[in-house]
C-alpha cells in the first residue's frame, strides 16, 4: 500500500496483509479522499478500527492536524507503530484500545473530532454501535463527517442526527459518508 497524496506521498505502508483486516484499495482510497479533500485541512481525525493505519496516515498526509489510530488487534497496533515511526509521523497518537474503550476514553479527554473513520470488521454491528457512543459522548465536532465502510448498506446504521452526503458501493463494499 502507498500514500496516495500530499506530505508523505509515495510511502509504504506495511500491512496489507494483516490477519482480520481488509485494507481499503488504492482506487476506493483515491475516490474517497477527493470526495473530503475539504474536511481534511487542519482537522483532527479518528480512524477508530485502524488495521494499518492506512487512512489516518493518508488524511494526516493530506494536511490533518492530528490523528488518532485506534486498533485492538495487537499485530494491528505494532505495524501501525511501526508505519508511523518509519515514516516519522510526530502528530499521530495510537491506541491499543477496543472501539467503545476508545470511545469512553476520548470522551473522558474531552478530544472531538473533524472526521471519522469506521472501517470495522465485517458482519457486526460495530457501526451502529460506534455511532451511537459518538453521539452520545458528543465526539463529533458540528461541521464534522464521518466515513463508514461495510459490506453491506443493511449495517451502517445512524440515528437521525446524521444524514448521508454521499454513498458509493465499491464492488463489494459501500462506503457512506454521514455528516
């Protein structure tokens, strides 16, 4: 996998062939970074089921301010250390944290965010789950979005403080934009 763009454009990420994850493909990446190119600037984003770090990295390459790259997956965690050390990333903070941990911890932290990623594992409910600690915890900044991906539209579930601005189906997956 390489960085598609911006500050850290051309460098590889190690893990695209982690146990448990599926790592988003360069052309879905490519499609779905012009479509928040604008909420990217100077924000602080969550990429809350990690697997590599692929797309915090990405949005911090593309001028994010912070990133927080959560994954409970050891093997997950350790190759996301180790992509942002050999790329020598300083703004980025990851955690070795299960997703509603995670969540209670930003809450506890009073840390908000301009963007979120939900890119969990695949025939859960994690989704839904994910989005309603973030509203209720208040996570999400007013102007903010969140990115989810899943295989199937019947799992990205939200409650009526989200609308959807953009969805796409991508071969097998979907990925929906919520702001």
């Amino acid at each position: 996998m390489k960085i598609i763009s911006g500050l850290y454009k051309g460098r590889n990420i190690e893990g695209y062939d982690l146990d448990g994850t599926r790592p988003t493909m360069e052309r879905v990446k490519e499609s779905l970074f012009a479509t928040i190119q604008n909420y990217i600037p100077e924000s602080t984003v969550l990429d809350l089921f990690s697997g590599s770090g692929n797309l915090g990295i990405e949005a911090l390459s593309q001028g994010a301010k912070k990133a927080y790259l959560v994954d409970y997956n050891i093997k997950a965690f350790k190759t996301i250390k180790k992509n942002i050390e050999t790329i020598n990333i300083t703004n980025v903070e990851v955690l070795n944290f299960d997703y509603l941990k995670a969540l209670k911890y930003f809450k506890e932290n009073n840390i908000k965010f301009d963007l979120i990623f939900l890119d969990p594992p695949y025939q859960t409910n994690y989704i839904e789950k994910s989005i309603e600690k973030i509203s209720e915890y208040g996570l999400l900044n007013d102007n903010g979005i969140i990115v989810c991906e899943s295989d199937s539209l019947d799992r990205i579930v939200y409650n009526d403080n989200y609308k959807i601005i953009k969805d796409k189906k991508y071969g097998d997956k979907w990925v929906v934009i919520l702001k």
